[in-house]
C-alpha cells in the first residue's frame, strides 16, 4: 500500500516535471542521478528544489485525501 502510494506520487511528480519541460529523458532519470553531476551538484538542486517538493507534496497529500 505504501509503495502504492510512492509510485502514485513520484509519477505525479514527473508528469507535472514533463509539462513544464519538454523532452526529458524518463529512463535516464528513473536511473538515479546524472553520472557527470558532482555531490555537490546533487546537494545544490536538491536545495534548489526542496520548497517545490514541499508545495507538490502538499497537494499530493490532499488528493489522497479527498480520494
């Protein structure tokens, strides 16, 4: 049930990625990070996209609410 809910939100998450950008490679994301990023690249967007995540899971929540 739980990772149910994962899979529901993480596709949520990159369909609303994929309306905001367009050709974004699916596969190459659901492989983990970029190879030619540093840790300090990864830390950087991940920062950069905390207050996005926060919103988004926001609105996830309510949806599995009201569902």
């Amino acid at each position: 049930m739980i990772s149910e809910g994962v899979r529901c939100c993480v596709h949520a998450a990159l369909t609303n990625v994929g309306s905001h950008y367009s050709g974004i490679d699916f596969d190459a994301v659901g492989r983990g990070y970029a190879l030619e990023k540093s840790n300090n690249d990864i830390l950087a967007i991940g920062s950069a996209a905390a207050h996005g995540a926060e919103v988004l899971a926001g609105m996830m929540s309510a949806v599995f609410i009201h569902r």
